[in-house]
C-alpha cells in the first residue's frame, strides 16, 4: 500500500511534518486537523504541546539507553515506556497506559514498522520519503492519542539513529 491511499482498517492518521527545511520543530495533525506541535532536541528528546495545553515529554532513559519514556508535564507521571528487544534495537515492547504492545519492523529492509498489540496490528508507520523528515501513522480508532504518539515517535528516532549508523560506518 502506497502512503497516498487509505485503508479502512485503521482509519485515524496522524501526521507529523516539519515546519521548514532544517526545522527541529514539527506539526501534528490527526485526519488534517491541527492537534499540536513538537520539537526535537539535540540529544533526541521530544517535547510535544497538544492543543489544550498538555504538555508530554519523551526522553531517553540514560545518554546511550535504547529505553524510551513518555511523561506528562516536567518531570511527571510516566505513561508509555518502550524497551529494545535484542541487540540490534530493531524491536521495542512498549507499554502504554498498562497495555503490553510491541513495535517491529514489517521486514529486513523495509521503513514501515507495525505497533502490535497480542497479534493484532493497532498502527503502522512509515517515513514519507528518503529526503523528507516527518513521518506519518494510520491507527485503528480505538488506539489513544498517547499510544499514537508515542508509538509514531519513537519508530521516528530509532530510523533517524539507524540512518546515522548507517552513514558513519
């Protein structure tokens, strides 16, 4: 399925695309509505600003962790985590609002990765292009915002990390 056309099974897309050229800041948009604004930091952090004021943090467990949190507010309750699974960190069990999901590339060489949840596929994502930054999710209705974003940002950063892996050896 090409990134154009749309799937009934997961009806609900969320979009992230960045606001310029070499911007760290992005938009979000849920079925082509505005939900929200993200910005990336240096050190691979996200702070996500949805619409009504709520504030989420994604960070990284330690410096040179591959484990993931997503966090309300500065410095509050965490509600997603996610774990790489085996060596090459391809693999992550994330855990969101207590539901056990798992999030794994669709092939070898593929940039779609499917959030599976007991064996059932809850949203897939995809980057838009070889030269484009943002990256979009198609979500089964039921999925929450959280578990979206969550999901969407961290198969972001783990292709970002493995295209740099890529490129320096």
């Amino acid at each position: 399925m090409s990134m154009g056309e749309r799937d009934d099974r997961y009806p609900v897309t969320m979009e992230v695309r960045p606001v310029g050229f070499l911007a760290r800041s992005y938009d979000i948009l849920v079925d082509g509505a505005h939900h929200g604004s993200a910005r990336q930091r240096f050190w691979g952090g996200v702070v996500i600003e949805l619409e009504g004021g709520e504030l989420l943090h994604l960070r990284r467990k330690g410096i040179f962790s591959a484990s993931w949190r997503l966090e309300l507010g500065e410095g509050g309750t965490v509600v997603a985590r996610a774990e790489a699974r085996g060596f090459f960190r391809r693999s992550y069990d994330l855990i969101v609002d207590g539901r056990r999901g798992r999030m794994e590339p669709q092939r070898l060489f593929s940039s779609r990765r499917d959030y599976v949840v007991g064996h059932r596929i809850m949203a897939w994502t995809r980057h838009r292009g070889i030269f484009k930054r943002g990256f979009v999710v198609h979500a089964r209705p039921e999925l929450g915002q959280a578990e979206m974003l969550f999901f969407g940002w961290v198969a972001h950063i783990v292709r970002q990390q493995q295209q740099s892996a890529a490129a320096a050896g």
